[in-house]
C-alpha cells in the first residue's frame, strides 16, 4: 500500500541557484549547439528581425492617430500600407526564425542525446550498481525535454524581451523623456512584484492539489484495504486520519484565496494605476504643449504596456533558466563519469586466447559495500578446455567470481590471468567478445527470436543462427511456432517459458563461439524434461572450451573436471567429484548427500 502519497514535486527538476559554476556548465551545452552554429545565428537574425519589427507597430499605430487629425488621405493610406507590410513581414520573419530554431533545437537535442548514451552504455558496472536504472533513464529524458523546452521557447523569449525593454525604452525616452522617467519610476516595480505575487500564488494553489490528493489517498488505501480496517476495527483512527487532511486542504485553501483576493486588488490598483498615471501626465504633457501629440500619447501608453509584460516575462525565464542550469548538471555529471576504455569497432573481435583461465589470491570487495570482504584470497586454476564447477552456499561469492573474470570489477588485490597474461592487459572487447555467459535469470530483448540470438554475432548469416538454434535444442520449439524465428518475444522475452529463453540465450552463446563459458546456474529453474535438453545442449556447447558452471544441484556437475567449493568467499575444498565425496566431513560431501536425501 502506497501510504505516502507522491507529490509531483518530487518528480520536478530542481532548480539551481544561478551560480558562475552552473551558468559556465550552461554555456558547455553549447559546444553540443557548435555544428549548427551558422544555423542558429541565422535563426537569431531573424529572431532580431521580428522583434524589431514588434516594436515598429506602436510607432506606426500612433502616426496613424495623428493623421486623424492633421494627415491627408494619402498619408492615411501610406501608413496603413506600411502597417500591412510590417504585419507581413514579421509573418515571414517569424516563421524562419521558428524553423531555424527548431532545426537547431532537434540537431542539437539528437547530438545530445547520442554523446549521453555513447557515454552511458560504456560506463563500468560500478555506475549502474550504484543507481537505481528506472530513476536514471527517467532522469535523462526529463532533463533532456527541458532543455528543448529551454531552447525552444526560453532562449528566443530572453532576446526578444531584451530587444523590446532596451528598444522600447530607447524609443519612449525619444519620443518624451520626461514621460519616460515618470513611467520607469514605478511600471517595473509594479510589473516585478505582479509576477513575484502570481508565482507565489501557483505555488499556494499547487499545494492544495497535493493535499486534495493526500486526502484522496487515504479514501483510496481504506476502501481497497477494507477488510484491514474493520479487522482492526480501525474505523474511529482512519475517520481522524481523513479528517485531518481534508481540514488542512481548507487552511491552505484559504490562505490561497486571501493572497489571491488581494492579488486581484493589486492588479486592478496598481497595474491600471501606474497605467492611468502614465496617460494622466501625458495628457498634461500634450496640454501644456510640451511637444508631445496625442498620436504620442498612444504609442508611449503601447509601450508601456510592452515593456511591462516583457519585463514580468523576464522573471519567468529566470527560473527557467534556473531548472535548465539543473538538468544540465545532472547530464554533466553523467557525462563527467570516466567510461570503460571500450574501442567502438565494427570489425569482429579477434581470438584473443586459448581459455586458460588463472585465479591467483584473488581478494574482492564491491565498490559499494568497501568493508563487506565479498572474495578472500581465492586461488584456482582451469586448463584449457576444462570444466570447473562452483559450488557452495547462496552468498558464497560465485558470481562474483564470474564477474571479475568479465571485469566488470577489478579485483582489490591479486591478479586475475587469462592464457598466462593478466586480464587488465587485454583490450576490454577483445576479453568480453572471447567469453559468453548463459546467465540465470535469462533476459531477452523485446524483438524476434532471430534478433536475440543473432545478438551473438551481429551478422551472423541464417544458417549459422539455423544450426546454433539446432545445437541449442531449440529449433524444435521454434520450429512449432507459426512465424519460426520471426516470432516475437515480448517484452524482456515473457511471451516464451524460461526453458525456452534459456535455449535462445545458450543458442547465443553457442553462435558467439567463445573461448570461455560461464554458466551461472543455467538449469535451475526447470522440469526434468527441458533440463535434459538444455543439459544436452550445454554439453554441446561446453565442448572444446573452457567452462565455468555455477551449480546448485550438484547431479549436474558430477561429470566436471575439477569441483571448487566456495564458502564465505574462501575456496575451502576442491578436486574431482571422486575426491570431494570421499573427504571425511567435507562441505561437497553433506551437500551432496542432503540433496540425495531430498531427492529420495
Ligand atoms: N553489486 C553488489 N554490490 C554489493 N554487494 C554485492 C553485489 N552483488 C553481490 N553482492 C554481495 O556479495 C556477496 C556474494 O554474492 P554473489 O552474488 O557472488 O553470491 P553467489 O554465491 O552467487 O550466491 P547465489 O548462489 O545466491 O547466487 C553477497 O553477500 C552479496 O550480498
Ligand atoms: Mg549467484
């Protein structure tokens, strides 16, 4: 039962503090904006244009006033022309300049979006094991869509809003320069503390909608846990629990109602008090004969009017800039992550061993857990070829063994060696590309059967998936469906049993061809009829080269060559299962004998 209710704050991301650190990682975004750069400065040309042309119409509007009273006919016509052609030619330099951005805002968020993920695929396991997945996908596409929201919208607004305050008050102070001051004395103060007072208020409305929906929970976890309630005969506790929330719903509600009561009364005071200030002392202007006409009156009243809503703009965009600058550094910080030194290639990864694989006083702990000593001092050997058998309790360390011999860590002390050479001096492909894992726990990609076992070996012609299919076992299966080997596995492969994903992943490996095999427990979650295929399928595949198989039911690896008993991280026996069942008292031997018990 969700009892804490998740507000949408939470999901948010955070603003930052507009800092010279956040803003220089700000301008890092744009060496992402580098490749598109004479795009956007044409994009910017344009931006400037018609916010140029925003600020002719005012000017136009009130010569057109003043031609009321002194104009000719053909001056009425010339300007209403002109004003036509503005209209239109701000309608063309719009349209461009939204295009443009859009261009460099899609190329730009594309480029983004690749660096991340070229980055993030390459990362170590260390990363990824220290992060919760969902959280971190979900983090990147928001952050990313708010960048575009940022470069979209934000960034043309922030210089259309400078080219209208800085123009429009250019052009105030040469119509009047009087009326200019007076109007600059209070319209920004009262266009700042509009805005200031109206994000507050959101703010105030936004909480009542989260405790609406707290209140709205608790109806929601009584009635489907109904039984819970009266059981406990919790009613009289759950009646207070509601009431309490739905009171609170009402204090905020409240206070929300009073700043925006008083908010409306500012506006109307202020807003068309400063407004009727302004036209006020204009009048006496024009009255007084001060040079002004009431053609200037008009177009200063526009301006005004503009430059108040740019200006009342301009905080808006400050705390989008603000969120920008926090989603940046959250892309920053992944991409400040040191990869894997993983060479990008298309050619096939080259043999790099013959799959002699060499423990030697090998000590583990995760990067996540420093103090938990996960493998102590663990020494063993395979030959060429060879099959070894992990055994031991659950928590023993095994898979950990599997991966350092994948290095997704790297061992605190003691070296791991493959073919004699340590595995830290083999090119990380190269030492991955050689080895193939059939895991337990078999997750497919959502496509069809061939696509997941051609992951083994991008390329790979039809035959060779054909008969990797047949060794596997699993041609039979995948013959009985009606699309073969187009059939699609769902998503994470759940529309096939687990016998029949883990055929797919060992068909996989067996295309791979590698030297080395590890198996982590591969036939654990299956009927005695499907593990004896997949067994017979993994004797195919073990053939010829090295495998390490991790078992829990030890029937499986009687046949190995070499069984190492792992407990508590420590190697403590290891020899042939002959050897192992004749140790007085030995680990191997109480296993064994517990699950033939269990077994009858
Ligand atoms: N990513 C990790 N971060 C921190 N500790 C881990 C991590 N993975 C495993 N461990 C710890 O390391 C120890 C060994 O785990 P490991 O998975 O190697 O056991 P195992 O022998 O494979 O067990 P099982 O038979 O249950 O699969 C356990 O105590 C486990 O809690
Ligand atoms: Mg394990």
């Amino acid at each position: 039962m969700a009892r804490f209710h998740q507000t949408s704050n939470e999901r948010e991301t955070p603003k930052k503090k507009i800092t010279r650190e956040g803003f220089k990682r700000l301008l890092r975004l744009f060496s992402f904006v580098r490749p598109q750069r004479n795009v956007f400065i044409l994009g910017l040309f344009f931006l400037l244009l018609s916010s140029l042309t925003t600020l002719i119409f005012p000017m136009l509007i009130g010569d057109l006033l003043d031609s009321a009273t002194k104009g000719t006919m053909e001056s009425i016509n010339r300007i209403g022309i002109i004003l036509l052609a503005v209209f239109a030619a701000t309608a063309v330099f719009s349209y461009f300049r939204i295009y443009l951005f859009a261009i460099v805002t899609q190329k730009t968020l594309a480029l983004l979006r690749q660096t991340t993920y070229n980055h993030l695929i390459k990362l170590p396991m260390v990363f990824f094991s220290s992060r919760r997945v969902g959280e971190l996908n979900s983090r990147i596409s928001a952050d990313i869509a708010l960048l575009q929201e940022t470069f979209t919208t934000t960034l043309a607004q922030f210089i259309r809003q400078i080219v209208i305050i800085i123009g429009g008050i250019t052009l105030l102070t040469i119509i009047s320069p009087r009326l200019t001051l007076f109007m600059l004395a209070f319209v920004p103060v009262v266009a700042i503390i509009a805005r200031i007072f109206g994000t507050y208020i959101r703010k105030i409305s936004k909480k009542t909608q989260d405790k609406v929906a707290e209140s709205n929970t608790i109806v929601e976890e009584t009635l489907q846990a109904i039984t819970n309630v009266k059981a406990f005969a919790n009613e009289a506790f759950e009646i207070f629990r509601y009431k309490k929330k739905t009171d609170e719903v009402i204090d905020i509600a409240l206070k929300g109602a009073k700043y925006r009561g008083l908010f409306i009364s500012f506006i109307f005071f202020a807003m068309f008090g400063s407004i009727t200030g302004v036209i006020w002392y204009g009048v006496y202007l024009v009255n007084q004969g001060e040079g002004m006409t009431s053609g200037d009156l008009f177009k200063f009243v526009l301006y005004t009017v503009f430059i108040a809503g740019s200006i009342s703009g301009m905080a808006d965009l400050y705390s989008q800039i603000q969120k920008a600058i926090g989603a940046t550094e959250n892309l920053m910080d992944i991409l400040d992550e040191n990869p894997e030194p993983i060479e990008i290639s298309s050619t096939k990864t080259k043999q790099c061993c013959t799959g002699e694989v060499k423990f030697q006083n090998v000590s583990f702990a995760y990067p996540s857990r420093k103090d938990m000593i996960v493998l102590k001092d663990i020494s063993f050997s395979v030959n060429k070829g060879e099959q070894v058998a992990l055994v031991g309790p659950s928590g023993a360390g095994k898979s950990t063994v599997t991966q350092l011999l994948l290095r997704f860590y790297d061992p605190v002390s003691g070296e791991i060696k493959i073919d004699s050479k340590n595995i830290k001096d083999f090119d990380l492909g190269e030492l991955r590309g050689n080895m193939a894992i059939v895991p337990q726990e078999v997750l497919l990609f959502g496509g069809t059967i061939r696509e997941n076992i051609e992951y083994g070996k991008p390329g790979a012609t039809e035959e060779e998936i054909i008969k990797a299919a047949k060794q596997a076992n699993a041609w039979e299966f995948i013959n009985t469906f009606p699309e073969g080997l187009e059939t699609f596995v769902g998503e994470r492969g759940v529309q096939l049993s687990g016998g029949q994903r883990q055929r797919i992943a060992i068909a996989r490996a067996i295309l791979k061809d590698p030297a080395i095999l590890i198996l982590d427990e591969a036939t654990s979650s299956l009927d005695s009829e499907s593990e004896r295929l997949v067994q017979e399928a993994l004797q195919k595949l073990m053939e010829g080269r090295t495998s390490i198989i991790i078992a829990h039911r030890l029937s499986t690896i009687h046949n190995a060559d070499k069984i190492i008993v792992i407990d508590k991280g420590e190697v403590k026996e290891s020899g042939t299962h002959e050897e192992l069942i004749s140790l007085e008292d030995g680990i191997y031997k109480n296993l064994s004998s517990l699950q033939i018990d269990l077994m009858g």
